[in-house]
C-alpha cells in the first residue's frame, strides 16, 4: 500500500569531486527493492539504493536513508525504527481485498 506524493528516488547526484562543479559530475543509478505487504505512509521519501523488507511500515512524511529490516515499523526524519509488527500472524487471501486471519 502507498499513500499519496511517495517519492522513490533511484537517481543521485555525484559529488566526490572537489575539483569540479556538481552539476557536472554525472549520476549514479541505485535500485530500490520493496518487500512484500510494505506499507508506505503519505509523503515518505525513500532513497537510492535502499532495501526495504517485508511487512514493513513506513510512517507519513518519513525520509528513508538505510536498509529497513522486516516488520520494523519506521518513521521520522531520517527514518529510525519506533516498533515492529506481529510477523506470526498468518493469512490467507480469500479475494481481491479480503483477507482471513489464520487461527
């Protein structure tokens, strides 16, 4: 699930050079790997190269600048983890957006 005005960046600017002027020192492309059942808040951030593990939630307006392990719940600026999901429960997908809590 993705709340409204998420940015997921996989463009960065170089900047390890001195010598010349950022603008002119190129890009560098890292992908982002989402999990499964992740749950991105309005307005979060996720930068390059960042992976983010399943049943993870993101809270709204967070900046995610490292790797997020799974079921950690996340939020703030830069992303810190506040608290982690129950990663026992189990469920099973009874139709396109039910699901059934397995005892």
């Amino acid at each position: 699930m993705m709340g409204p005005d998420v940015s997921i960046l996989t463009h960065t600017h170089n900047i390890d050079r001195g010598d010349i002027p950022m603008g002119q020192q190129g890009m560098r492309v890292s992908e982002v790997i989402i999990g499964n059942d992740v749950w991105i808040g309005m307005r979060v951030i996720i930068m390059p190269g960042i992976k983010v593990g399943n049943g993870v939630v993101i809270g709204a307006g967070a900046v995610v600048t490292k790797d997020v392990p799974d079921y950690a719940i996340v939020g703030g600026i830069p992303a810190k983890i506040i608290g982690e999901r129950n990663h026992d429960l189990k469920y099973q997908c009874i139709s396109s957006r039910r699901w059934l809590l397995l005892q």
